[in-house]
C-alpha cells in the first residue's frame, strides 16, 4: 500500500493555529488511516490510508474537514505519496544547495503560466527558484528568512501550497519507508 504523507499549512508557526502531534495523529487515525506518524511540531504526518482508492484530493479535503470540526481551524492540506515526494528530491534543480536553503514548496494545482511573472523580476541576489509542475524549488544561498524572493513566492497569486526544506522532505522520504514505526 502507498504511503502518503500531509503536510498542514501554517500551524504551530508563532504560536498560532496551535495542534499538539499526538493529536494530529488521533485524528487522523480517526479518519481511518494506519501506520500513523509525525514528523517535527511543523504539521507532517505519514500514514498508510485507510481509503486506498482515495485520490489526492480526497484525503486533502477530509484531512481538512476533520482539523475543521474537531480543533476548529482552518488549515490548508496538501497531501504527497512517498514516491511523489522521492521524485521531486531526485528532479531537484539545485543538487548542491544546502539542504536547509533549500524550500520546496508542494502545491495543490499547476500554477498558471503566469503565477510567478512578479517574482520573476525581483532582484534578490543569487536566490533562485524552478517551477516543476506542482512543486516549487526556492534556493536561498544566503538564507531564507530575508530573502526577497521567498517573500515574492508566498504571495497570494499562486496556488494553495506549503513548504518544508530540503532535509525535512528527505527525512519524511526515509520515514515513510517505515511503515512499523510509532508516532513522534
């Protein structure tokens, strides 16, 4: 059976939109899924689904609704396969950034062809990034936290998406091979 991991958008950032693991695990064990795990306090839970015809969208949007109507929040979910996730490591466009200057961001449609023309033009050193279908990669040499580029990217003209860097996305590759493990 596939392994998927879910990545929640914005929670436990600046003491907001606040959910402890365990519970993130609870609930979405409650939704029928297995092999239930998460990774750091950032929102990224591993399961096996219990719904294995489900698509994508599918387990988005009850992952959505069940965070909703049990924790009464409103977070946005994108939801990977382990493999999709392995792929978009290996189709990674900057193979010698540093694992954490580099954010890959997982959206939940294709951009239009015209979601990133304003960050196109913003001058922000030797940041860089790469559109790859529904995954953006966004290389900061020299740090992401001031990077102009980072900001342009987070503006709302692009599709629903949430980010990790480079050395989270790798780690949850390798936890999701594990389907026996515990939570975290």
């Amino acid at each position: 059976m596939a392994r998927h991991i879910a990545f929640l958008r914005g929670i436990n950032v600046g003491g907001k939109k606040k959910i402890a693991m365990a519970d993130l695990r609870a609930l979405v064990e409650g939704l029928g899924h297995t092999d239930v795990r998460t990774y750091i306090n950032s929102g990224n839970v591993i399961f096996t689904s219990g719904t294995p015809k489900a698509g994508r969208a599918e387990l988005e949007t009850a992952i959505e609704r069940a965070v909703q109507s049990q924790l009464g929040m409103d977070v946005a979910v994108i939801v990977r396969t382990r493999d999709e996730l392995a792929a978009a490591v290996d189709a990674n466009p900057f193979p010698a950034a540093e694992p954490p200057r580099l954010l890959l961001s997982f959206l939940r449609e294709a951009p239009a062809a015209d979601s990133f023309a304003a960050a196109e033009k913003v001058e922000s050193g030797a940041d860089e990034f790469r559109v790859d279908g529904t995954t953006v990669y966004l290389h900061c040499p020299d740090g992401i936290g001031r990077s102009k580029l980072a900001e342009a990217l987070s503006r709302p003209k692009t599709p629903v998406g949430t980010a990790r860097n480079l050395a989270t996305v790798r780690k949850l590759v390798d936890l999701a091979r594990d389907e026996t493990g515990g939570g975290s």
